[in-house]
C-alpha cells in the first residue's frame, strides 16, 4: 500500500520564484528585438522551414562526428 501513494516533492526543491527583469534589462530586450526586426527586414524571408533548418542543423552536426 505504501508503495501505492502519490509522491510529493519537498518544497525545497520547487524553482524559486524569478524577479521580474530591471529597466536596464528590459532596454536591452528591445534593443536586442528592435536590431533583429530590422535584419530581418533587411535580409527578407529565407524560404525555409523551421523543420528543415533543425534538419539541416542536425545533419552538420553529424558530419561534424564522422
């Protein structure tokens, strides 16, 4: 019956809670988001999939071991 009940974790080992980010880290996220909106733009849609670029990625990877 032990072997049968629900197992809780310690309240030791939850993630403590995340302060929220200073004004100086959140200048510079938008810096960061406003520098990539512009390559974007500048370089324009790169004509491939999220999928096939982690395939891609993957591949290179592997060739890398070989």
């Amino acid at each position: 019956m032990r072997f049968m009940r629900p197992v809780v974790a310690a309240a030791k080992t939850l993630i403590p809670p995340v302060a929220p980010p200073s004004e100086e880290e959140i200048a510079r996220r938008r810096a960061v988001f406003t520098e990539a909106m512009r390559l974007r733009e500048q370089i324009g849609p790169i004509r491939i999939t999220a999928d096939e670029l982690v395939r891609q990625g993957r591949a290179e990877e592997e060739a890398s071991y070989a």
